[in-house]
C-alpha cells in the first residue's frame, strides 16, 4: 500500500527527466513521413526541415522526432498543424496572367457553364484572380464555378477571410483594387460577391476521396508540382488529368513545374 503511494509521489519527478531529454537527430523519419503524406519532398532542404520541425515540437512540448511521428498516429489535428506549419507559401493576384487571360479565352469561346479547379489555392488569390478576370471579360457569375482547394487549413481560412496586404494586390490596377476591394486599415477586403463565386476546401490530391471532388473542364495546378521528386509529380499530374471532363480540356501547370 505504502510502495503504491510513493511510486505516485515520484512519478512527476521522473516525467520531468524524461521530457528535458531532447532527441532530434533522425530528421529523415519525418521527411519520409511528410513525402508520404504530402508528395512534397525536403531532399535538398533537410537543414531547413529539421530547423522548422524542431521549433514546432518545442513549442507542443515533444521532446523528439519519434514522439511526434507516434502522436500524429492517432492525433489528425497535429498532423493537420504540421501540414500547415511546412506548407505556408504566399502568392498574388494575377500571377502569370497570361494563362488566366488564356482561361478567359477559353470560357468565353465555350459559351455554356464551366467548372474550374485550383490545386493549390493557397490563400485564396488565384482563385479569386480567375473570378475577377472572368468577370471583367463579361462572363456572367452564373456561368461559371471555382472550386480552390489546398492541403494548408491557415491557407483556406485567409482564402475565405479574403483580407489582404498591399503587395498581394500590387498587379491590379488602381481601378480593379477599387472596384473589388474595400480599403480600410492598411488591408484590402475582397467584396462579398466575388468571395460567394468560389468554394474552398482543404483537401490533399493524394488521398483516396479526392476522386470523388468531381469534373472540371478547366484545371490550374501552378506551382505545386516543383515541391515534388519526379515519381510524384507525374503521379500528381496523372490524378489532375483524370479529373476533366473530357482529354481535350486543359490543365494548366505552372511554368516552374517541370516534368
């Protein structure tokens, strides 16, 4: 009875030793993991991994890489955090316009309801690039649906939110930035009617129920297909393609995405 108690009475202090002991040697086991999950690879990157995972377990109180690996088995809000914390880019409106104006062309010269997909949205100004520029090419909103989707949650929220700093609007036109955006605060809101023209979902291409997101005549995937070894690019250019309606419509990579 008495060796019961003191057992309890110690186990803090031994739970004190343990988590000061650190042990992040074996970087690669969360490369290997994150690749699995993600297709994005850290090949020539490891220092910069391991710097950015280090700093996240220190802050979640996880004293090595096995820890969190064993945690993120049973914890998807972890694995999600991770995601998020590895996954952060930043972007702008009308980013290589050429294929948005490109899109336009095409929508117009359709005539009938499209779908669009963005893989990736980011945080959301692809997406909305396409509605604006679909919009000043005088396509009705009825006549087109964006479906933005990215396996980086913060992303989808500031997607959603559409609240942006100076330089993500620093392509637009003085008229454009007036015309879509409330200016207030040093940020720029996007108007609630072209938010309402796009769907955004956290979604990751690689898993199994990505299939089942639906059809689309027309397919931006720019800038993903670079944080991938060549395997998975042609493995993520392969899903892309199967998600068109028909051969003939297109899928546009970004001109860093080499193959």
């Amino acid at each position: 009875m008495f060796s019961f108690f003191k057992k309890k009475k110690d186990e803090p202090k031994d739970t004190a030793v343990e988590k000061s002991v650190e042990n992040f040697e074996n970087v690669e086991s969360v490369a290997k993991f994150f690749h699995e999950k993600t297709g994005v690879t850290f090949e020539n990157q490891m220092s910069i991994l391991k710097n950015k995972v280090v700093s996240f377990c220190r802050h979640r109180d996880i004293y090595s890489f096995t820890t969190l690996l064993n945690k993120m088995k049973n914890d998807l809000e972890l694995e999600q955090d991770l995601i998020d914390h590895l996954t952060t880019n930043e972007t702008f409106f009308y980013r290589e316009f050429k294929q948005i104006e490109e899109l336009v062309s095409l929508v117009k010269e359709k005539s009938t309801h499209v779908d669009i997909l963005c893989a990736p949205c980011a945080t959301g100004e692809e997406v909305y690039s396409i509605a604006i520029a679909l919009l000043e090419a005088g396509v009705l909103p009825s006549q087109f649906n964006i479906v933005g989707i990215d396996i980086n949650s913060d992303a989808i929220d500031k997607a959603q939110r559409a609240e942006y700093k100076e330089r993500n609007v620093r392509k637009l036109s003085p008229e454009l930035v007036s015309k879509y955006f409330l200016h207030k605060d040093e940020k720029y809101y996007l108007q609630e009617s072209v938010k309402g023209l796009a769907s955004l979902n956290v979604k990751n291409i690689f898993d199994n129920s990505f299939q089942n997101i639906g059809k689309f005549d027309f397919i931006f995937s720019r800038n993903m297909l670079i944080y991938f070894d060549k395997e998975t690019k042609l493995k993520a250019k392969s899903i892309l393609e199967n998600l068109r309606k028909t051969d003939e419509h297109k899928v546009f990579f970004g001109h860093a995405d080499l193959f």
